[in-house]
C-alpha cells in the first residue's frame, strides 16, 4: 500500500485536520518527496505536494479496509469495465476524506491561487464517454455505502484523445496524461499476471482416462497491476480501482542481439506493451480489431486470476465462489470473461461441466448500455479460432447446451434458435457477445425504466420469455459529491446560508428541502445569482479557449455528449440556423439572447460525426462575426471535452439538451448531472428522460417530439424524410442554407453527407420529423425565460427532486436485489 511519510496526518479523519498539519505536510513532501524547496517549486510541484498529503489522509483507511475485508472473508462485488472516466482526483478526494477546507486554506496560506495549483491535474485518460463516467461515479458510490467493492480495467498509456480543432475541424492528438506519471496509483507487481493468446488446442488423457484439452504453443504477456484509491464520502471504507498495464514477458532476446538485431530483440517487448498502449485502438480495420478483442481478454483474464488468488487466499470449496464474489459485466465488453471463468474452472481446477456452469451462472450479471443494434459486440469466428481457440470450442459447447434448451422450450423453431444462438450464421459466422452476457448471467439490467423494458420487448423478447425473472432493471444515477459539492461551491454554500442539511451530499432528497423556498423571492434571486456567477466563469473559459465573447445575462442553452447521429446535434444545428435566418430577416425581434454551448468528441472513424462537428464550428464562426444580430446569438463548441470541462459547463447551464431520438438512448447521465445544477431540461421521452419528467414534474420540464411508439409506428408504414423537407419552410430553409456554401465558401458541398444522410439515407434518428416540434418548443423555452422567476423555480425544482438519480440509490438496488451484498463497515 501507499507508504506513509509524514505523521502529521492522525487528526484528518471526519475533517478535524487543521490547516496547519495540512500545510506542514505540503511542505514536508514538497521537500523531501519531491525535493523541492518553496522558492524553486513550480503549481505542478505544489499540486504533487498537496495530492501526496492528501494521499497520506487516504492511506491508513485503505490499508485498515483491505486487511479487515481479507481478515473476515467478506463478500465482494468485482466491477469489470473497459473503462473509468474518473477525471481529477485531488478535489474529490479531499471533500471524501474531509479536508477540502483545511487544503484550500493550507494553500492560500503559503501565498498560492488554489484554482491554479488544482488546474495542474491532468484528467485520468482512462475512459471517453457515459459508460466510462457511470463506472466512476459506482466506484464512489460503492466505496461511500461501505460496500466490499474493487474495480478493474485497464491502464492505458494513453487516453482516447485530446481533441483540437482545426478550421472548425475536428483534429486528434495523443492523450498523453500519464507522460510525468500522477501521484494516485501504486504499482502492485507482486500481483502480476501472467496470461496466453494464440496457439492451439490438443487433446491428451489423464490416468483416470479424461480427455483433459491442453492449449499449447501459445505467447504470453504479464499483466502488472496499478491500484488508484477510492475514498468514501464521509466513511472510513476506502475500496481501490485495480488497472493493468502490459508488458512482455521477455524483456530482451540476447540470441537476435548477438546477431546484430536489435530490431528484433525487442520486438515480443513491444508487442506485449502495445496491449494497454491507448484507449479504443481503431478498430476499422482488421488489426484494429484484433487488438481491441486482446485488449478485452487481457484484462479480463488478469482480472479473475486475481480474483481467484483472493478467493483461495480463505477458501477452498469452488462451489462457495459465487457465495463471496459477485461480478458485473459493465456492457459486453468483458463478456468474454464467461468463458475464461469456464475454462479455469473445467481446464485448471477439474471441475464437472455441471459444477462449473452452475459456478458461472451464479456468479456473473450483466448490465446492458445499448440499444443501437451496431453497438452490440460481435466477433468473427475466425478472428477468436485464432487469437482464442480454447474460448471459441467452450462458446460452441455452451451454444450447443443452450441451444438444447431452447429446442425444450419451442421444440422445432429453428428460427428460435437461429434468433437466440450466440453464434450469427451467415457468410462470415460472427459471435454475438450480448447473447452470451444474458445466457451466463443470473442477472441482465438497464439502466433506465424505458431502456429495460425495451431490453425486453425490442432486443432480447425471446430471451425474456426463456427467463422470466432474470431481466430488470437499475435507473443510472450520479455521485452528488462530484457532480454538486466538487463542482458548484456557491450552490453549497447556498444550502449552507439556508440551513438545508448538511448530510445532502449523502442523502440526496435532502435537497427536497428546497420546495419550501420556491415562492422566496430572496431566495430564487440567490439562487439566480449563484447561477449567473457559474456564468460568469464559463464565460472567461470560452473566450480563452473559443476566443468568443459571450454575455453571462443571455440563456446558456447546452449540449454536451459524445458526438453520435443519435443524440442529434445536427437537430440543434437546424434549429441555430433558424433563429439565425428570423434574425436576419426581422433584426428587431424579440428574442431571448442564446449562447449554445457544445462539448463533444466523434469518433476518430466516424466520418459523418466529424462533418457535424465542422458543420457547428462554421456555423458558429459565421454567426459570431456578424454584428447585424447585435450578439443575440452566439455558438461555442469548446474543444476537448472532458470530467473537469464538464464540472464548469454544468454549474452554468441554463437549458439542457437531451435530445436523442426516443427509444435509442439507453439512460443518459448528463441529464442528471446538469438537473442537479439547477439546469432545466429541454427533451424527448428517451431514457432517464421519461423518470427525470415524473420526478421534476411536467410544469419544470420541456418535452418534445416523438415518443418510442410513434417512431416504430414511422418506420412501420415507411418513413419519408422527404416530405417533412419540403413541407415545412424553415426545415428546408436551414438545410438548404447549410449545404449552399455560404458557411464553407472554400468548400461548398463539405456538408452534403448530413444533407444525404438526411434526405437520401432515411434519417434513421428522425431529425426531420422532430424539427417542427423541436423549434416550437424552443419557443416555449424563451418565453419561460422571459419570466424570471418562473425560470428561477423550474431551475430550483430540478435541483430539488432528482434525489432519485443519486448514484447511491442505484448501487443500493444492485446490492439488495442482484449482487446480495452486505455493507461492511471498516
């Protein structure tokens, strides 16, 4: 564990530690771990200093936490996800442990600017988008319920990528956030793993006359874990986030040195380090593929080897694994674990196919993120026979099982079968990994009431009816300490001044409070105020980054998400170009001044979504540069988007966009996120969407659109984009408008393809049928806005009753009603 430097840190539990023994120990590892003295360290060297202190405030409790929970044999939830958008660490932990204050004073005491020095922390490249942040915010929530709890993935080199952009072009850099390492991991390599690719599968017989399969000639890498600490809120019970870095198993081939090529000594070396190399390798084409499969077996493999070696550390009955482990699969990605738990148990520990399917089965849950039927995993049969042959000959037994079962249940349906198999026959034989998730899983859920019950309906209806009990679902939900106390210290401090309870950050419905406020007129107006200084601040934010001025006074209409047809930008975009045509065309309009507001990444391979984005940003330079609208419109597309971008965007947003086409967004957390804050929420009946509308009621909420039987109904009876096109002035108006060259004048058709994908490709996301409603209820926005004290009560009741999305809540319900784990307080 983390060595501990400095005693000075024994009175910082429950956040009793003065600013003295803070600072005195920021000065202690400036010196002696950094070796530093004051008038030479730069705000990196203090920020390393100030993490270590409040590292040394985290260490006793993570090493009490994990010899209690070894010591008693506990029950433990294991958190398999490719990713963990975790972001900065330093503030969150230090309002975890209880010292942000004693930090903050400490800091300003040695003559430093606290907001500067916590700006030295690099975000953690570890994940891109929702998936990625729900696993974090699970991993506070768990660590905070006293919840036995550890979480893997992997250690990428480098993130997704640092986005910058280019004449309104998206353009990808490396994420070099671990480039001078972070001072919140230890490397664990006495717990090192060793696992196999490729090879071959041959058959030998045991004295007893078993065929014993044997998987041979195969190359190895070693997994060497990297353990980040997970501080609860206002708990001793500190969990950790285990990460795998790769590296080779033979670090040096002397034989091909010798002979003078050097090249090819290293050449295992580098292979086996390319594996945690960078966060979603391209998988567009075959290479790409293949690492990303590696990637996902790789840290699965490492992962249950460790869970196993902890298991048999107390226990030696296999049947009583599922009694003391509980793994989630957080989407398909590490579904693959399944099969490598079979094959340990059936290949390694001899057990009975019998015993260990049973195992299996009441062991792994699965949690299911999508809808879009290109988002669920499938690998080619050939890609795994050669990467994964012993997996592939399981995946086909456990099919053939199934399949057995599925024959009892609709004895003759072939198309049952062909419907349910994991394997997806045709000219290339794929297999369907969401298929295996479910058939392995005692458990499968969505994460939102909408998403689950389409889960049923829609994507796996055979499934459902096969296992009537094992699909439910568990609605998202956000950490309040990062997504209010962290990043909204006026609002906290507003709580404060109005003695709402202090244990919110615990409690969520706590802030319900604030109903009995919302006719004060003084404090709607504070409320207000909080708001428009979050404001201010982002407004100083873009003009460094966008070089835009915006006024803090207009409506900060925003939309920040990862960049996918779905989620609609372009739907905002049709809609910007229409106000801006009205403007043009009557300059005394009455309109609220809008400042729109994007932060998105596409996909380096996603062509269409990097011409949207282009798209915005020309928009945007065009808009911002004509004074004939006297500044009543302005777009800001800050570039690379990220956890610490977000935790100022969202404290000053006035109107959030969570737009997507119904039925195709499986929850959404940005929603959450941005209600919590005080923004009011312009959407479709999608995802959380649906919930966020029952608990803010409708009269706090702007809903829109199609909703998910109308959509169906659409495609049912042929949907024509076309007509919607030309029936309606200002939808043809704008599209035409977009695509004429006016806003790309060295390239006048760059943005026919959403022109195309429009009209020509069918518009699967229904952007021209919800236009019309989109733009009206816009205009319902402003009016509302108008009103200010209208605006400041819907803003105060959406802070007030979204309790419910509290992470808490939904990590409760995963541990009473699918993982049974009891709390355990250190």
């Amino acid at each position: 564990m983390f060595s501990v430097t400095d005693s000075s840190h024994e009175d910082s539990h429950n956040g009793l530690a003065s600013y003295q023994s803070m600072k005195d120990s920021i000065l202690h590892h400036l010196r002696y771990t950094l070796v530093h003295l004051p008038q030479q360290a730069t705000p990196r060297d203090w920020w390393l200093a100030l993490s270590l202190a409040i590292r040394d405030r985290i260490t006793d409790d993570m090493v009490e936490t994990q010899v209690s929970h070894t010591r008693e044999n506990v029950r433990r939830v294991y958190y398999l996800s490719m990713e963990y958008l975790m972001g900065r660490m330093l503030i969150n932990n230090a309002h975890n442990v209880g010292v942000y204050h004693e930090a903050k004073q400490a800091i300003e005491e040695l003559g430093l600017d606290w907001e500067q020095i916590c700006d030295e922390e690099m975000d953690m490249g570890l994940g891109n988008g929702g998936l990625g942040r729900l696993a974090a915010c699970f991993l506070d929530s768990l660590a905070t319920l006293d919840l036995p709890a550890i979480g893997y993935g992997i250690y990428y080199e480098f993130g997704l990528f640092k986005q910058e952009f280019l004449q309104g072009k998206q353009v990808e850099h490396p994420d070099t956030w671990i480039k001078y390492g972070t001072p919140w991991d230890v490397m664990r390599p006495e717990y090192s793993q060793t696992i196999q690719f490729y090879g071959r599968v041959e058959v030998s017989y045991d004295s007893a006359g078993n065929c014993r399969p044997n998987w041979v000639d195969t190359r190895s890498v070693m997994g060497v874990p990297f353990d980040i600490p997970v501080a609860g809120y206002d708990t001793k019970t500190v969990n950790f986030l285990r990460l795998w870095s790769s590296h080779s198993t033979e670090d040096f081939d002397l034989e091909e040195f010798n002979k003078g090529d050097y090249v090819e000594a290293v050449h295992s070396k580098v292979l086996g380090e390319t594996i945690s190399k960078v966060l979603y390798p391209n998988d567009q084409n075959a290479n790409g593929k293949e690492l990303r499969l590696i990637q996902q077996y790789f840290f699965v493999a490492c992962s249950l080897a460790d869970i196993l070696r902890r298991f048999e550390v107390m226990n030696s009955d296999w049947s009583r694994l599922p009694e003391k482990a509980a793994i989630q699969l957080n989407d398909t990605h590490p579904a693959i674990a399944v099969v490598e738990l079979t094959r340990t148990l059936l290949d390694d520990k001899h057990l009975s196919w019998e015993t260990t399917w049973d195992i299996v089965t009441r062991t792994f849950a699965y949690t299911n993120h999508t809808l879009l039927p290109e988002a669920l995993e499938k690998w080619g049969v050939e890609l795994f026979e050669r990467v994964l042959p012993r997996h592939l000959q399981l995946i086909y037994e456990i099919n053939y099982r199934f399949l057995g079962d599925v024959e009892q249940h609709w004895p003759g349906r072939d198309d049952i079968k062909r419907a349910m198999s994991i394997i997806e026959e045709g000219n290339h034989k794929m297999i369907r990994m969401a298929h295996l998730a479910v058939i392995a899983s005692h458990k499968v859920n969505g994460v939102a009431e909408l998403h689950s019950q389409l889960l049923k309906s829609e994507l796996f209806p055979y499934f459902d009816q096969l296992y009537p009990h094992k699909f439910t679902n568990k609605t998202n939900g956000i950490t309040p300490r990062r997504w209010l106390l962290n990043c909204n210290e006026g609002l906290v401090q507003l709580f404060d001044q109005y003695g709402i309870e202090n244990d919110w950050p615990k409690n969520l419905d706590r802030l319900r409070q604030l109903e009995t406020l919302q006719d004060d007129e003084d404090f709607l107006t504070a409320f207000m105020d909080v708001k428009h200084q979050n404001k201010v601040h982002l407004a100083q934010i873009i003009k460094r980054e966008c070089h835009i001025d915006v006024d803090p006074h207009a409506l900060f209409d925003v939309q920040i998400k990862r960049l996918h047809e779905y989620k609609r930008q372009h739907l905002t975009l049709l809609n910007i170009l229409t106000l801006y045509h009205r403007l043009l065309n009557s300059p005394e309009l009455d309109m609220v001044p809008r400042v729109f507001i994007f932060g998105a990444k596409a996909a380096p391979g996603y062509a269409l979504a990097k011409t949207i984005i282009h798209a915005i940003n020309s928009v945007a330079d065009v808009i911002n540069n004509d004074t004939r609208i006297n500044g009543k419109l302005k777009v800001a597309f800050l570039p690379n988007y990220r956890v610490s971008l977000a935790s100022h965007i969202i404290p000053a947003a006035d109107l959030s966009e969570q737009i997507s086409t119904a039925g195709k967004e499986a929850s959404g957390t940005g929603n959450m996120k941005l209600a919590l804050n005080g923004a009011v929420t312009i959407g479709t009946l999608d995802g959380a969407n649906v919930e966020i509308l029952e608990e803010v009621g409708p009269e706090n909420i702007f809903i829109f659109g199609l909703n998910v039987d109308q959509v169906q109904e659409l495609d049912r009876h042929g949907y024509q984009p076309y007509q919607y096109y030309q029936q309606d002035e200002e939808l043809k108006g704008a599209l035409d408008w977009l695509c004429s060259g006016h806003f790309s004048p060295n390239d006048p058709h760059a943005f026919d393809d959403i022109r195309n994908s429009l009209l020509q490709g069918g518009d699967p996301y229904k952007v021209m049928a919800d236009y019309r409603a989109y733009v009206d209820c816009q205009q319902r926005v402003s009016e509302a806005y108008q009103d200010k004290m209208r605006w400041a009560k819907m803003a105060v009741m959406n802070t007030a009753r979204v309790g419910k999305f509290s992470s808490d809540r939904t990590i409760q319900e995963y541990a009473d009603e699918i993982w049974t784990l009891p709390p355990y307080s250190v």
